[in-house]
C-alpha cells in the first residue's frame, strides 16, 4: 500500500515537471523572439537551455526519486559495445543523407556559424537526449510497456519542436510534413537508446542526424 502511495506521488511529480518544463520552454522562446539580444542570443540560449534542461532533470532524480542522475540517464560506463550493435542504423542514416545530397545535385551546405553548429549537433544532441530518452522514456516505462512509453515520448518531443516553429510563424503544412518526420526520428531514437542500452549511444546518433540536417540545408 505504502509502495503504491509512493508510486503515484512519483507520478504526480513527473506529470507537474512535464507541465512546468513545457511552460517554461514555452516562455523562454517567446520572451527571446520578443527581446533581440544581438550577440549575447546565443550565448543566453545555451545557458538557458542547459538551465532549464538539464537541471530540473538532475535535481528531480536527486530528490524525487533519489536516484543516482547519471546512473539512471545511463550516462555511466562504457558505451562502445552499444556503438556496435548500431553500425547497422549509423549506415542507414549515412545513406539516406548521402541519397538526399544526391537529389539535390550534389550540394552540401557549409554555410553554417560555429554557433549554429555548436546549438544544432552538440548541444541539442546531449541535453535533448537527457531529457526525452533519459529521463521522459524511462520514467514512462515505469508505468507502461516500452512501446507505448516510446510513442508518447515521440509526440512529446514533436510538442517541444513545436514551440520553435510556431514562434517562426512557420507554415501549415510544413507543420504537418516535420511534425511527423519528428515523431518517426524520436520513435527511431527510443529504439536506438534501448538497443544501445547507453545514453551516449542516442545522443552520438541524435547529434549525427543533426549534423546531417544542417549539411543538407533543411
């Protein structure tokens, strides 16, 4: 009884971080499109996605679930076995990009800052993982078997993406057509942290895809 009582005050706790987390993110990117910082943008922007990212995270397993973050991310150990049970999918992915530089004559975009580059492949990568494979998938595996938990990570992380684009005044369809080339990419990122079995698995390949996006310019 005592142990089920524990179990749904956990799950209270995950439901209040889920709703603070997008609230909060929500803001941040309002108030950054409202209030042009010039040079400092990118610098605020790492430090507030790291802010708000990856420390609510890290206190939440401290305190709520007393647990060791960096075990529980799985951000601990070695990897490399992981690395080579995904040569399969690495190459997979280097082919489709490789096929989609093809269709676009051949062109590869370099015009990119190092910030941009830092942001979209370094940043994004690791703090992205951390909290949706990380932490969101595994907490929701609790509850539920790991496909449906998978699912409903993936259409929490197209949620997040949303935020940007909506405050880009993006389109309809290109709403409809990313939103759900993000749901298959974050469906596939699930899949890639659990056969790897390390968080350092998801965010190399995450990291990888990004890097393939900015060469292809999309």
């Amino acid at each position: 009884m005592l142990q089920k009582q524990n179990e749904n005050r956990k799950g209270l706790f995950f439901l209040a971080y889920l709703g603070l987390f997008f609230l909060s993110w929500t803001s941040i990117i309002w108030i950054m499109k409202q209030v042009h910082l010039g040079d400092l943008e990118s610098v605020s922007s790492v430090m507030l996605k790291v802010l708000i990212w990856f420390f609510p995270v890290y206190i939440y397993l401290k305190k709520v679930d007393q647990a060791d973050p960096w075990q529980f991310l799985k951000l601990k150990g070695s990897f490399h076995h992981g690395l080579r049970r995904l040569i399969i999918p690495f190459a997979f992915l280097s082919l489709y990009f490789v096929m989609i530089i093809l269709l676009n004559g051949g062109e590869v975009d370099f015009e990119w800052s190092f910030s941009n580059f830092f942001q979209s492949v370094i940043l994004a990568g690791l703090v992205e993982e951390i909290v949706f494979r990380g932490f969101i998938l595994q907490t929701l595996n609790r509850y539920m078997t790991f496909v449906p938990a998978n699912v409903i990570t993936a259409v929490l992380f197209v949620c997040i993406h949303f935020v940007y684009w909506i405050n880009a005044d993006l389109p309809g369809e290109f709403l409809l057509v990313r939103s759900l080339q993000v749901f298959i990419v974050g469906f596939i990122f699930g899949f890639v942290f659990r056969r790897g079995n390390s968080l350092w698995t998801v965010v190399l390949f995450h990291s990888f895809y990004n890097l393939g996006v900015l060469l292809i310019g999309n």
